[in-house]
C-alpha cells in the first residue's frame, strides 16, 4: 500500500486526541499536528512519540479550510489523510482502501455526528460525506468557510454505514455549539469584507431558510426529535448572525433593499415552504392538507 501522511490540526487539550491518533497509527506512515494553539504539556507528550512531528502554525486561525492547502507542503507523501482531533477513523474501511488505492485518487467516507451526546441521523448530519484521504494533486481545498474539496481525480464512495464512518464527536453541549458557532460566523462576515463581496438581508434570510426547511423538514429532522428541531433552528439562525456581523463590520451603514419587505418575505417563503413539506411528509391529515394546499394558494398569488 501506498505510504501515507496523516495531518491533524490542533489547539488546546482536544478530548479526543489521542483516540484520533490510536485509530490511525497502524495506517498512516507519518503523523504530523500542525499546532495552532496547543497546551504545552500536551505537545510535549506528542513530541515524546517518534511517529508525530508538531509544526507550529499561526494560532489566529479561525477554521481549517484557510491552511488545508499549506499542510499538503508539510507533509512528505504523496497520500494525504486529513482528520481532526475530534474524530476517529473507521477500521473496517482499511481492507477496502488497501485494495482500491491504486484505481482510485481519493476516498471519501460517511460521518457519523455525536451532538449532544447523541448519534444525529437525519437533520443533513448523516451521511455527512468527507473526502479526507486523497493523493495531493488530486484535490484543491478553497479557503471559504465550510468549503468542499475541489475534486479533479477518480474518487472512491463508501457505503452509508455505521462500520465505514468517521465517528465524530461534534458538539458535547449548547455552549461548545456557541462558542464555535460565533467563532465561525465572525470569520465567514469576515470572509465576505476581505474579498469585497456583498452580504445582503436577502442573501441571509434565504440561506437562513434553506437550512430550517431542508433540515427540519426536507431532510426529516424531524425525526431526531427535539435535538432536530434545536439543530435546525440554530442553523437557521447562523447566517442571521453572519449578516449581523457583517453589519457591524459596516459600522451599520449599508442601503439595503427594503429590509421591512424582505422581513415579511422571509416569513411567507417560510409559510408557504413548511406547509409544501408538511403535505409531502404527510405529517398532517386530509383536512388540513387541504388546508395548507389552499394556503399556499394564496400566498402565492401574494407573493407574485
């Protein structure tokens, strides 16, 4: 098999650390933690293994997809797995990859997200799809927030199954969700400020509703129960929050397209998009489907 660098991005005392490296130090051939902020007494233990080389990076950084692309230059081969240090690599994928590495330029797993200690399956959260083992040319990962690898070679799907997925242990409560959700918001209005492009009230409302209605309803998130609907509201909320900060970064002196109106359009395009998924889950019955159908009726007409 191919040799393989393995590089994790790091900073305080990660809970999971070191489960991350025990899943793949039977696999990789290199590990290398790039240190944007680790406790010292951690780093030194990581320094104590043979198989982990520590480089130090910039400890301002405020999401990974900024230095995906600067940790290829540190890693000396040619197969590169990417993971973070709160996640564990699945086993049962290693026959598999042992046997379809030389067809294929990239693998890309199913990830299983624990939330507040528990296994999310619907709300987008699973499968969740990663590329994160893939030959350094064959990818180029774009510096956005919550950016997706540009992928020009051959890749490798795994099955949608517990046994072929990234276990990741993603927010332990309400208050590690803030603390990254604000940290993440700041930088994607940041992103939008540096690069000169607009974030306009109507680009936020829409992606706003995009994420309550796809998850909670489309994506049936519904089904998670009451960590669904938390999940999906606060989602919903996140780019409310990036517009808000975008805002700020203006000093709050930008003309917007009559924000009043676009207020009132952001909860009629909720109306009318929850009854459309209510009807199509059949989570109501014929009497009010009819209901909702006529609804919907008018609230077009309005709207156009």
């Amino acid at each position: 098999m191919n040799k393989i660098s393995a590089g994790i991005v790091a900073k305080n005392y990660p809970k999971y650390l070191e489960k991350t490296i025990e899943s793949i130090k039977n696999f990789v051939d290199e590990i290398v933690i790039f240190d944007i902020g680790l406790d010292k007494n951690l780093n030194k233990k990581l320094s104590n293994n043979k198989k982990n080389k520590v480089v130090k990076l910039d400890t301002s950084i405020p999401y990974v997809e900024l230095i995906r692309e600067e940790e290829k230059k540190y890693l000396k081969n040619d197969w590169v797995l990417f993971i973070d240090p709160d996640e564990i690599f699945p086993q049962a994928t290693l026959p598999i990859i042992k046997k379809e590495m030389s067809r294929y330029d990239c693998f890309s797993f199913p990830r299983k997200n624990i939330i507040f200690n528990h296994f999310v399956k619907y709300s987008r959260f699973w499968p969740d799809y990663q590329t994160r083992l893939f030959k350094k040319k064959a990818l180029i990962w774009p510096k956005e927030i919550h950016s997706q690898p540009e992928i020009t070679g051959k890749e490798y799907n795994f099955e949608a199954k517990e046994e072929f997925a990234i276990l990741h242990y993603n927010y332990e409560n309400l208050d590690s969700w803030f603390d990254k959700y604000l940290r993440y918001a700041k930088s994607e209005a940041w992103f939008y400020i540096k690069t000169g492009k607009d974030y306009p009230f109507k680009k936020a409302a829409k992606k706003a509703l995009n994420e309550l209605i796809s998850r909670y309803f489309a994506s049936s998130g519904y089904k998670d129960g009451l960590i669904g609907l938390t999940l999906s509201v606060l989602q919903m909320f996140y780019y409310f929050i990036v517009y808000f900060y975008f805002l700020e970064a203006k000093d709050f002196a930008i003309k917007e397209e009559n924000s009043p109106k676009q207020l009132q359009k952001f909860f009629a395009d909720g109306f009318y998009e929850s009854n459309f998924w209510l009807k199509e889950k059949k989570l109501i019955d014929k009497k009010n489907s009819l209901k909702t159908k006529i609804a919907n009726f008018l609230i077009k007409i309005v709207k156009e």
